[in-house]
C-alpha cells in the first residue's frame, strides 16, 4: 500500500514547513513538481544519491547559486537560468556537461504554482540540453527568511584528453572574441525591476553554451587558450580576473564589442556601462594569433555565436591593465566595477 | 600590479551587497574568507570551475541544502555540518566520497567573523575527512531577504565496482542495523534554540561516516543491502521509506534502538519522538541474515560505530508497515511524521 496522497493543489496551494521536514508532505512535492518535471532513471530510484555511468577523461565539477529577482524575467526564469550557469561554467573548462544537482531553498507560502513553473522550465533546459538533473534537495525556510526560492545547482562534466584552458593562459598577441550582445541579461533583468520598456523588448541570452563550445574546440582545438563567461561584473570583470591571472594586459576596442541599440539606450538611462553587465548566455575566448578567423568563422556559424567578434588582443603588461580605445578615439582604463552594485541580477 | 587591498575587517566588518556583485570586493571575500580556509590546489586556480582527475568507477553524485538555526549548535555548525550531510550521502552509496562544492547565500550584514567562522570550520571537517572543497560560489541577498547564511554543498564520489546498494535491496528476512544512538542531533538543535539543559550537555552527533562505511564495506561487503543517513524524519522516515522502495515491511524492536537518556528526557519534555528527530552522524544499515554478527562486530570496532545495534529485522509485508514491539510489550507502526515539525535542524 502505498501512503495515501491527495493530489497536490498547484492551482491555489502554497508551500508549507512540512514540505521541507522530510515527511510524507515533503515526498509529495518531490514527486509531483521536481521528478515530475525532471524525470529521469536516477530520480526514479530515490536513493540518497545518484550513481552515474564512469567518464572517459579528467572530471570537471562546479557550483553556482541562484538567487536572481524577480524570478520571472523576459527571456527565462530562475529555473532556466540555473540550468544554463552551471552548464556554462562546465563548457567554459572545454568539457562536455554531463550531470546537474539542484538544492532548493524555498520559502514558506511560496506559490505552488511557480515552484511547477520553475521546475518544469528547468526540466525543459536540462532536457534542450541533454543535460539531466539527477539529484537534489528541498528545505523550506520560515516566511520572510528566504525570498521566494533559491536554487543552486552543482554540475559535473568530462574534460577530453589533451585540453587545457585555464584563466592563466592567455599570451601577448592573442586575439579576444566575444560570441555576441554585452549586457543583455542585466539590462533584461533591471527594465523588469524598475518597469522600463525601450520600445523593443529586451530579453535575457540567458542560453546554455556547450554547443558553441564544441564548435570552437573542434575548430581551434589547442589554439584556444581561455573561455569565460562574463557574468556577475559582466565583460570588464572577466577580462580583469584573466588579467591578473595570465599576468598581461588587454587592448580592446569600444567600437567593435557589439552592444545591442535597445541595451545601449537602457544603460545611458539607467546610469550603466554594458561592459559590467551580466551576461548568461555569452561567452569571451582568447586563441592564439593564427587561429582568429577560423574561430570566428565558427562561431558565427552557431545559432549562439552569429553575432562573434574580435574586439581586440593580449598585450604584455606587468600592470595587467584593460585598455580600451573609446568610440570617439580615446583611451581609458577598464577597470573592476567598484562602486554601484547590480544585486540579484543571477 | 595586483588591486589593492584593504584587509578584511573580520572583527566588526559586515557582509554587503558588494561582495556578491562580481567586483574586487567579492574577489577579496572569496580569497580572505573562503579560499583561506579551504585551500587546496584547485580553488587557487581560481577558474570558473575545477579540473579532477579521472577516477576508476562508477561516479556518484548528491547535493544538500543546509539552512540549519541556529548557526551555531553544540557539537557543530552549518559548515561542519554541509561537509559532513553531503559526505555521508556518498557514503551511503558505498562510494568514497571525492570532492565538495560548496554555494554560499549570504544575508546583507551577516558578520565578516561569523563568516569565517564557517568557512574555517567547513575546511577543518573537509581536510579531516580528506574530501577537498574543490569550487564554490557566493552570492549576496539584501537584509531580511535570507537568514544570516545557507550552504549547499554537493558531493562526488567514486563507487568500487561489484557494489550496489539502493533503497529496493531489502529482502525479507535481512537484519537492520544502527550504528549508534538516534535522536542526538535534533535534539542538540531544539534544545539551543529552546535554551534548555538537561544536566547533561546534548550535543549533535554531526560526524563523517565514509570511514565507518569503508570499514563495513570491508567486513560485509556484498551482504550488505542498504545503507541509509536517517537525517530528517529520522528513524521513522528511513524505514518507511525503504519499505516502500524495497516492498518489504519491517518489525522492529524499542528496546533495541540506542537512544541517550539525555536525549530520551529532553524528547520527552519537548514532545518528541526520538524515532523521527534527525541525525547526522549516524546511519542504519541493511543486511543479509547471515552478516549480522560480522558486520555489527566491524561496526562496533569503529569509534563511529561503538555503540552499534541490531534493532530488527525485514518482514515480507504488503502494506509495507514498519511495525515495533514497544518497551511494555505492546505493538505499534511506526508511521512516517505527518503531523508536527521541525523545521531547520539542517
Ligand atoms: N528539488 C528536488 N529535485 C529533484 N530531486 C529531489 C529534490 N529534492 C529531493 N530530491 C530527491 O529526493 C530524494 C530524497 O531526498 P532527501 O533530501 O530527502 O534525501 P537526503 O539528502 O538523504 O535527506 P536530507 O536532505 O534530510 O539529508 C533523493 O533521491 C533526492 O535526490
Ligand atoms: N564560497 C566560495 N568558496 C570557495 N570558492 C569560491 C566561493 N565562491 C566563489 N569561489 C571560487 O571563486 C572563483 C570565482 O567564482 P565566481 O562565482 O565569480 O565564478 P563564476 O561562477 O564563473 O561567476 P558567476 O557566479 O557570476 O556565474 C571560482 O573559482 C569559484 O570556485
Ligand atoms: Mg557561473
Ligand atoms: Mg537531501
Ligand atoms: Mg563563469
Ligand atoms: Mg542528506
Ligand atoms: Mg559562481
Ligand atoms: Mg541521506
């Protein structure tokens, strides 16, 4: 006999402390929202943990969480977006996503509703992906400890043999791509905030980028020397970490990193500069010299890489400064983002 | 050049909404406070992810969220305890546990001291049970909108091969074990937070298990049927829970289940049911009839496992009841928790 359910209310029914206290209630809304929307083999066995089939080559693991606000934005949700980070963070290391865990902290009288909403549209991004999510967690948190719901995501890919792309690998005279629009998801995320609209809508890249990825690897293969996702501190952030770590400098120039019309208008009006604005769906690789227009050729020849640009070069620099040539033929320093802040924007 | 850096203020300093915006600030939290205490080779690489070496065997793979209040508790803390729920999931497996990662969510204020507080703690339970904290990530929300701090960690492990244990490998007949007395963890949190004492002093029995797992790995081997952490919904939770997994019921014995007598009072007084508080350092095992002896004497060789118990056994059991014999004599099922909570004891 299996215990008795009723069926979960996820038209009017909100989240409750017994559906985090490992009970019957908790089973219920594992079951009917998260195996339900993420459904797979290793869910299916509920055991603590998932066992997964052993991987030729080196393991490449990494965390992000996800506390973005509002958690419906234009372009994706919390859900998404926690799906396509962490794929990110793998396919930046060169490596094929192989598996996703999710823990979830939710807050007490969050809507049914949306934890299906977000749930499902998770399991959409981890089923686009071919990226499946074999494990998680559920804990509710008392009303007005939490904020809605906050996902993290953990993920585990396969490194082929022979790669190794690492932030300290960038070389004087290499050439800097990015793979399309700076600044989208941001701008997305703060017009939702503060209710703007510039005529088009703008909506998050938010997007997993592995695809593109093994596109650039299986064109460039040993010429590409970093991949980076520039989000939190958007472009200027990741160019300065690398940087640091690389121990050079960049030159790049304002005039080719392309920024959509409607992004540019956003930032002018909301006090922004695109270049530390988040991006989710957008990817900056450093190659080597000779390697430039195949890889560019490339990416442009992917869905997610149409809009690819060189935007300028790796210089030596014991100073490891960012320099950009402005539109208007200046100069000026790219440096951190050290004042105002963008909270929540992933 | 490197940025310049002020020292954090880790006496009277706070978290704010800087230090999880991707800017200088969260680089220097990440390196005083995290990379500080979990050093190891891999987080100093400071890539957006960490690179592992392949390992021979199935993987395994668990996350858990830990959103325990207090922080603080006798006998551990929020980061001892994210190392040693998200290790002992591997365990249960009968994985070695390999790598943590761990995502942080931070309220705006939480104290710079308590901060590293965790973070020196997490890394002193992950360096003494030899799992390194290979990736994390911050994340910062506004005051009110979290509570001080939460952790997710997730785990990877390597199965050996030739073993499977899951949640459906009971078989009628089998003996069930625990490893040592149940109830003591949730207890210590009800108690700190309910400010009150039992003469003896109840602390959490928040431990790593993979060494005592290895050792009952070792002695019983594939005798052995399921291992299971009765983490929230304690006791209760894990045998129904197989039950129904296994289809099996179980008949299971009062008098035979170790409880402390500190812990008996203090259930007592606060309404409790030691059978489905929480514990997080000790596990209850599945076996085949004839392994009993052998594998409660590995147990009990193990300072984990000293106080080890044989408490019962599995019953063939459509209904899947989980039935006990009580202390006077009588007869109950021991049904999953519905009614009352606990909620953040993890
Ligand atoms: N949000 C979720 N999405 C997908 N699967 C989930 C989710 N929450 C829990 N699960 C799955 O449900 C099962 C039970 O999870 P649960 O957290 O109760 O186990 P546990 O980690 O052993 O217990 P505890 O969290 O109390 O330590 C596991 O198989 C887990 O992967
Ligand atoms: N709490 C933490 N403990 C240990 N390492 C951390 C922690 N937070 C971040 N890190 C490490 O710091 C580096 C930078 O992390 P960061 O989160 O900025 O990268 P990212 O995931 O690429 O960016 P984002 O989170 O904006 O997507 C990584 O190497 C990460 O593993
Ligand atoms: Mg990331
Ligand atoms: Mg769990
Ligand atoms: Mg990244
Ligand atoms: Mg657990
Ligand atoms: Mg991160
Ligand atoms: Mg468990």
């Amino acid at each position: 006999m299996k215990p008795v359910r009723r069926k979960l209310d996820t038209r009017n029914g909100r989240v409750d402390l017994s559906h985090g206290s490992g009970g019957r209630a908790m089973a219920q809304l594992i079951a009917d929202i998260f195996h339900d929307a993420f459904d797979n083999d290793w869910l299916r066995r509920n055991d603590d943990q998932a066992t997964l089939d052993a991987q030729e080559g080196r393991l490449v693991m990494t965390t992000d969480g996800y506390v973005v606000s509002p958690l419906f934005f234009p372009g994706g949700d919390i859900g998404s977006l926690s799906v396509h980070g962490t794929i990110n963070d793998i396919a930046m290391a060169g490596a094929t996503p192989k598996y996703l865990s999710a823990s979830f902290i939710i807050e007490e009288g969050f809507a049914l509703g949306d934890l299906k909403r977000i749930a499902q549209s998770m399991g959409d991004a981890s089923r686009a992906a071919g990226v499946p999510i074999v494990t998680g967690d559920t804990k509710v948190v008392e009303r007005g400890k939490a904020d809605g719901v906050f996902i993290s995501t953990a993920g585990v890919g396969v490194l082929p043999d022979g790669l190794s792309l690492s932030s300290d690998g960038a070389r004087p005279g290499d050439a800097v791509l990015v793979s399309g629009s700076m600044g989208d998801h941001g701008v997305a995320i703060m017009s939702r905030r503060e209710n703007l609209e510039f005529g088009v809508e703008i909506l998050s890249d938010s997007a997993a980028l592995h695809g593109l990825t093994a596109a650039m690897i299986g064109a460039a293969g040993g010429a590409l020397r970093v991949m980076r996702d520039p989000t939190r501190g958007g472009l200027a952030a990741a160019l300065n970490e690398i940087a640091h770590q690389s121990n050079v400098g960049f030159t790049i120039n304002e005039e080719l990193i392309p920024v959509k019309p409607q992004v540019a208008a956003a930032c002018e009006f909301l006090g922004l500069d695109p270049l530390y604005v988040a991006n989710e769906g957008k990817l900056m690789a450093i190659c080597a010299p000779q390697a430039t227009e195949t890889l560019l050729n490339a990416m442009r020849a992917h869905p997610l890489g149409r809009e690819a640009a060189l935007i300028g070069h790796v210089v030596e620099d014991e100073r490891n400064f960012v320099e950009m040539t402005t539109r208007f033929g200046g100069g000026r320093i790219v440096d951190w983002l050290s004042g105002e802040q963008l909270p929540r924007i992933c």
